[in-house]
C-alpha cells in the first residue's frame, strides 16, 4: 500500500474520530443546559406526566418539577435514591 493511501486513511480516521467527539460533547452540552434530548417520543400515548421544569444542580442531581393526575411533585434525582421535597394537591383541572 502506498504511503498516501496510508496517509488518506489515518486523516480520514483522525476526521471521523473528531466529528463523532463533536456530536457527542454537544449533546452532553444540550443535556446540561436543560434540553429535553428524548428522540424517542411516543406521539400517540396519553401524556400521564408533564414535566414542568428540570435543572441540572451538579454534575450528579438533578431537581424536576412534574404534575400528574391532580399532584404538582418536586423531586431532587441522582445519587443513591430520588428525595420527594413537595407534594402539592392541585386546584381545579390541568392539563396533563
């Protein structure tokens, strides 16, 4: 094999290696900021949960605000075990 096919092939691997980094730390970057990254929604299925905010805290918790049924939940994720903060009954109808 000639040394410029050699030459192409490992450029051509360094450039594939480098979008694939790219693509990988701008999802990481997105899901940070907040954005909902689920691709594989269910368009059809009753929305039982609405999620009505989430923020990230650190790099391990994570703090959500969801309504379902007729209760507004605050909960705080990661580590070992989700911590229920709030519990609040909802007046009147929503929408979820």
């Amino acid at each position: 094999m000639p040394m410029e096919q050699i030459i192409t092939a490992v450029l051509s691997l360094v450039f594939v290696l480098g979008l694939v980094l790219i693509v990988v730390w701008l999802l990481k970057w997105l899901q940070l900021k907040g954005a909902d990254l689920s691709f594989c929604h269910s368009f059809n299925a009753p929305k039982l949960i609405k999620i009505i905010e989430q923020r990230r805290l650190d790099h391990q918790h994570q703090i959500v605000i969801f309504e379902t049924q007729n209760h507004r939940y605050l909960l705080i994720i990661g580590g070992k075990s989700p911590l229920l903060l709030s519990d609040t009954p909802l007046q009147g109808e929503t929408d979820v």
